[in-house]
C-alpha cells in the first residue's frame, strides 16, 4: 500500500501543477496494480475532462462512484463532464447529489447554477449561485454568476448589488468591472458605466467587450472623438467579434457617418451573415440614406433572422409610410400585423376600466415620452402639456431618455410626477405604470425611435391615447384613441384608423417655436437680384423618383433657380456623392444644387429662411420642417394624400391660413412652386405676416388645445 500512497501522491503533485499527461500515467499505473481504487478512477476522470475528453471523464468517474458513491466530489465532477456533454439534465441530478452528500459544498451548488443556466432555468439558477456565496465568504465567481443571472432575468438592480458584492470579493475582477459597465450602460448610467468600464480595461487593456461598451458609454456621454477611440480599439482587439463591429457602426451612424457606418455592419455580416442586429443596422443606414428598397430589404432579413424583433417590425410599418402610392387601408394592415406578432400576448393581462361612479379630485393623465426636450414630438406638445393643469389635470411624466435641456425643464415643472425610466424594460416600466394608478396614459412616440410600443401593447392604463409623436395609426388594439384633426384624418377616414379618432379643433399640436430676437425676419433672397432659390429640408427616406421628376420640372421651368437641399443624411460625404448621382439621374444638374448636413436648430432655421419657396416631399409630408419654414415666413408647396403622414402640411398650411400652396396632384404641385417663384410680391407680403399669424393662431395655442384635449381625455376617462 506504500507504493499505492506514493504514487498517487506523486500523481496529485503532477496534477495540482498542471503536468496531466505525468498525472495521467500514474494514476493508470495505480488503477493497473489496484483496478478499484476509486479516487485513482475519478482523479483520472478529472484529468480526462481537463483535456477535452469529457465522455472518458464521465466513464471512468461512474466507475468510481461505482466503488464508493458517498463522495461529494466524485458527483460534483460527474456533474461537469455530463454538461460539457450537453447532457444537462443528468448533470444536474449529479450536482444536487453532490450537494446532498454534502451540505456545504459551495463549489458543487455553484457548478449546480451553471448547469441550471445552461438549461435556462434561471431562477433556480440564481438560487444556487446564492447558496454558493452564502457558504464559501469572498466567493467572487459565484456573485458574478448570480448578477449575470440577475441581469438575463430584468432584475438589474439586484444584479448590480451582486456585481458590486463580487468586487467587493476581489476588486481585480475583470470581467465583473465589464458586466457591471454593460448592465450600467443598459440601465442608462453612462457617466458610472464608463467609471467601472475603465477600471475593467486598466487591469486588461485589450478586453474587447469592455472597450466596445465604452463607446457607447462615451457616445452617451456626448464624446464622440472618444467613442470613435474605443470602438476602433476594440476592433483591433478582436476584429472576429461582431459587437465590436456593432459598436464601431453605431459610433458612425451617430456621427452621421453612414457610408462608413455601412462598412462596419458589412464586415460584421462577413464575419457572421445570420447577424439580426448587423442586418437591422444596416437596414436604418440605408433607410437614412434614402434607399427604401433596401432599408426594407435588411429589415425583412432581420426578421427572417429572429422574428421576435420588435422594432424591426416596426421599422418596416414605418417605412411603408414612405411608398409611393400608399394607402391608408396598407398602413393598418402593416401597423396591425405588429400587433398580432407582439401585442396579442398581453391582451389577457390588460388593466381594465373602473367601476362606474362619481370622479373626485383631478384627473390623472400620464405621458410616456423619450422627446421630453428640445425634438419636434417635444416641441409640438409642449405647450399644450404646460397648459394641462390648468384644466384639473395631475401630469405624471415618464421620460425615456437621459439627455437633459431648456424644453425638459419646462416639461419637469408642469409635472406632478416626474420620473426617469429609460432603463427601465417593457415589462418593468408597464409595472411602474400599473402602480401609479393614472386614469389616461399617453403615448408621444408610437413606433418611432424610442417609442415603447411594448409598453402600451401591455395596456397598464385603462384609457391609451396617441398623440404627437407618430404620424399614422399605431395599429394597437391597446390603444383607444388618436389625436388628430379634420385635416388629417378627414371624415370617412376613420375606418383606417385602429382607434377611435379625438379630433382637435383646429390642429392636433401647438407649436412652440423659437424666441423671435434669435431669428429676425430676412427679405425673400430672390428680391436682392439672385436666381430663385428652392429648397427641401427634409430626410433623404422621404424623397423618391415622383419627388425629383417633379423638382426636376420646377428647375426647367424656373432657369437659373437653384435647389438647396439640407438635412444631417449630407453631412456623409459618401450619401451627399450618391444624390448627386440620383438627382442627375433624374435630370436635374447637380451643379445648380446646393448641399448642407447637420447644424445647430437655430443656424438650421436660418438655412430655412435662405430660399424663396420650400419643396415639401410626398408622399410623407415634412411636419417639424413645415413648421419651421414657415415660421420664416417661406411657403412650403405641397401634395397631400390620404395617409395621416401625408397631410401634415396641409393641415398647418390650412390652419395657418396660407393660400395657393396645397397641390391636387404633381403636375399642379410644378405649377404652384413655378407661380410661387414668379411672386415675389407675394413671398415679400408672406414673409412679412406670416410669422404674426402663426404666433397669434391656433398653430401655436397650446392653452386652446390644452382645452380640447382635456375635455376628450375627461370623456374617455369616465366609467362605462
């Protein structure tokens, strides 16, 4: 037996060092002279697993517990080999056995969570990596376990507590540093994820994930320059790593970048085609770049990817707003097909009305919005929301969004309730909402960029309406009314609507435009002896071929006028090179176009008032463009269509009180820029009143609205 004991403790000394082939033949040499030794077996087992031969592992550990199955540690590595076997189930059985012979054994209840992850079984999962920390003090992995378990579960304020308790364990715990960043970051905290995320890369420099992270932190944060930085190193720390590609795209596209945005989701689908994200990506650079076709092309890729993508699904509902010859029968349709993919779920657990009776105290209305700031959903509600509580109306505010400015201020002091929610989930926020009990919530984004649609397919709120934000029907069954007006949605139209239609008085937004000593009134500039001067300031998604045949018709008719086309898409210079090429195609000489990217609102503005008469696309009208031009006191020729996105023009046109500029078709739409051009006592005069009309009209009477808006909501409220 002497010889027995030496050799297996000179076989352990092997492989406690690593050295597992010298390990390996003592063990066999032991097993040789004494064919039961059971911890021989299973040491023998465990060298096999280390080696990447976990069936041999499983073999030889079976035969030792064959030999003595009252050993913790024997069912505990029995356990590892069958999940590096995928046979999660026994894997399981084997940990719990292990934790049965031995109470206490933290290492087996962690192993236990890591099968139970692996099955998806998360909550017991978590229970097991608890069990773990609670039985071995400073055990750092089993508490980062447990956070990355929390954090896969939505609970992300425990999960943070359990990432912070594992650096409490061990301060030098990388990748604890880089989830606790990511979970920061999702929980939009940029300024504290950046803080954990450079620690993480402070003890290692090349942690591609961390490094990736950290330019969304800093893009966050308003450091592009940085973002850049951090995304370029993490894609030469792993150049395989499709997220870092991501990063390194949406560090672009943001920047306004977007030929070398495209690049960057290029090569990430070169690396790996059955990418959903990188498909998703690249469908939004192509739809900012004007390409419909494409942009839907990716996204239906997207979809056909992974078919739980949300906001894919409302991408494509959107773009088909932007179609040529779109009917708003299509637009239901596609706003509807959302909902019976994502909607239809929750329908069993909405919040229903309350019971009839006598209302006491003010009415609760609650606004979901992530444009609580200076942004066109903002700055159309924002007068009307100040005016609200004037009408006995309790405002609670969620806002989606972690940037601040002048507009957010002035929202937070209508609000009786102001709270952030950007980090919080679909199912988290719809909680939230349940709790604070309003009578009527409202939605100010829809399917636009950060719109929650999933919140409101949850129905917290008895009464749902939408208002502001999106320019067509949400397609929801959850939502019970739009805001809208005659003009928009004219009688007959309602059919085409998923909600019932609150038609406003007059418009259904006020305006809440710039101080005037900011942007003094300018002549016409074709009263100083230039040519005419067109002009589009809208995104490059809503021009398409009827658009430029038509401008190009206005520039033959009109010699030696020139087209000033402005909007942040130009900023690229690879989008700006592909319409040139486009409008050439067309026919119209890219030398008589002028090309502007993105700038500050107000020297935007200013851009607004350098041309004589505006071109509005269809057929998706300009809405915040509209506004803006003429506030400026610029006529904005116009086409509408059926579709509410098609008719924003016409309705401010309408409301302002501003004649000859609603086109019945394109040929009518040439004739009315050409005659406007021709006028310029007439664009002298509108630019001279207009701006005085609007200030004293409806267009920017947010106490009128305000009125109307709260008698209709007061309506909805009421028991049934």
């Amino acid at each position: 037996m002497a010889t027995i004991q030496e050799a297996m403790a000179a076989a352990v000394a092997h492989h406690q060092a690593g050295r597992l082939g010298e390990a390996a033949a003592l063990y066999h040499a032991v097993l040789d002279a004494l064919p039961g030794h059971a911890d021989a077996a299973h040491l023998l087992g465990v060298v096999h697993l280390q080696s990447g031969q976990p069936d041999r592992a499983v073999s030889l550990i079976r035969s030792a517990i064959q030999h003595n199955h009252r050993v913790a540690d024997y069912h505990d590595n029995l356990g590892s080999a069958l999940k590096s076997l995928g046979r999660l189930e026994e894997a399981v059985a084997a940990h719990r056995q292990a934790v049965r012979l031995r109470p206490e054994f933290a290492q087996a209840l962690y192993n236990l969570g890591n099968a139970l992850e692996a099955q998806g079984r998360l909550e017991e999962a978590a229970t097991a990596f608890r069990q773990a920390a609670a039985r071995r003090p400073g055990y750092a992995r089993a508490r980062f376990n447990l956070g990355n378990v929390l954090a896969a579960l939505g609970r992300r304020g425990d999960a943070d507590d359990a990432y912070r308790a594992a650096l409490a364990d061990d301060p030098t715990f990388v990748e604890a540093h880089a989830n606790r960043g990511a979970l920061l970051l999702a929980l939009e905290r940029p300024r504290e994820a950046a803080a954990d995320l450079t620690r993480a890369l402070a003890l290692r420099p090349d942690h591609a994930p961390a490094l990736s992270n950290l330019a969304a932190a800093r893009l966050a944060l308003g450091d592009r320059d940085g973002a850049e930085l951090a995304a370029r190193h993490a894609v030469a720390a792993r150049p395989d790593l499709a997220d870092c590609l991501l990063r390194l795209g949406e560090v672009r596209q943001r920047a306004d970048r977007l030929g070398a945005a495209a690049d960057a989701y290029r090569t990430a689908l070169a690396w790996n085609p059955a990418l959903a994200e990188a498909q998703a990506n690249l469908a939004l650079v192509r739809q900012g770049q004007g390409l419909l076709d494409a942009a839907e092309a990716g996204n239906r890729r997207a979809l056909a990817l992974d078919p739980n993508l949300a906001d894919v699904r409302s991408n494509l509902a959107y773009l088909l707003l932007f179609r040529p010859g779109v009917t708003a029968a299509a637009v239901l349709e596609a706003h509807r097909d959302w909902d019976r993919v994502h909607g239809a779920p929750h329908r069993g657990r909405w919040v229903k009305p309350g019971k009839a009776g006598a209302r006491k105290g003010p009415l609760t209305v609650a606004i979901l919005s992530g444009d609580f700031r200076r942004h066109p959903a903002g700055l159309f509600a924002l007068r009307t929301v100040e005016a609200l509580p004037g009408h006995d109306i309790r405002l609670l505010l969620y806002a989606n969004q972690s940037e601040s400015d002048d507009v957010t201020g002035r929202f937070r002091k209508a609000a009786a309730q102001w709270t952030a929610v950007s980090g919080l989930t679909d199912a988290e926020l719809a909680a939230r909402i349940r709790h604070d009990r309003p009578d009527v919530l409202i939605d100010l984004a829809g399917h636009n960029a950060r719109g929650r649609p999933g919140v409101f397919a949850r129905k917290p709120a008895p009464v749902q309406v939408a208002w502001s934000g999106y320019m067509a029907t949400t397609g929801l069954a959850a939502m019970d009314a739009l805001v809208a007006d005659r003009h928009h949605v004219p009688d007959g139209a309602e059919a085409f609507y998923a909600e019932r239609v609150l038609r406003m008085p007059d418009a259904f937004i006020a305006y809440d435009p710039p101080d005037v000593e900011e942007l003094p009134l300018t002549p016409p500039p074709c009263l100083s002896g230039g040519p005419v001067t067109f002009g589009s300031f809208n995104i490059l998604t809503k021009l398409n071929d009827g658009v430029l045949a038509a401008w190009a018709a206005i520039l033959e008719r009109v010699p030696e006028s020139r087209l000033l086309m402005k909007t942040k898409a130009l900023s690229c210079p690879d989008t700006a090179a592909l319409w040139r090429g486009r409008l050439a195609a067309a026919g119209i000489d890219p030398g008589r176009v002028t090309m502007v990217g993105a700038t500050g609102s107000l020297d935007h503005m200013r851009w607004c008032a350098s041309v004589d008469v505006a071109l509005d696309p269809f057929p998706f009208s300009g809405s915040t463009t509209t506004l803006e031009t003429l506030w400026m006191g610029v006529p904005v020729v116009t086409l509408p269509g059926e579709t509410f996105s098609s008719r924003h023009s016409l309705a401010f046109l309408t409301v302002a009180g501003v004649e000859g500029c609603i086109a019945a078709d394109p040929a009518d739409y040439v004739e009315r820029a050409v005659a406007w051009a021709a006028d310029r006592q007439g664009l002298a005069e509108l630019r001279r009143t207009l701006r005085t009309r609007m200030a004293a009209g409806p267009l920017c009477d947010g106490g009128k609205l305000a009125a109307a808006l709260a008698e209709e909501l007061r309506t909805l409220a009421l028991p049934h």
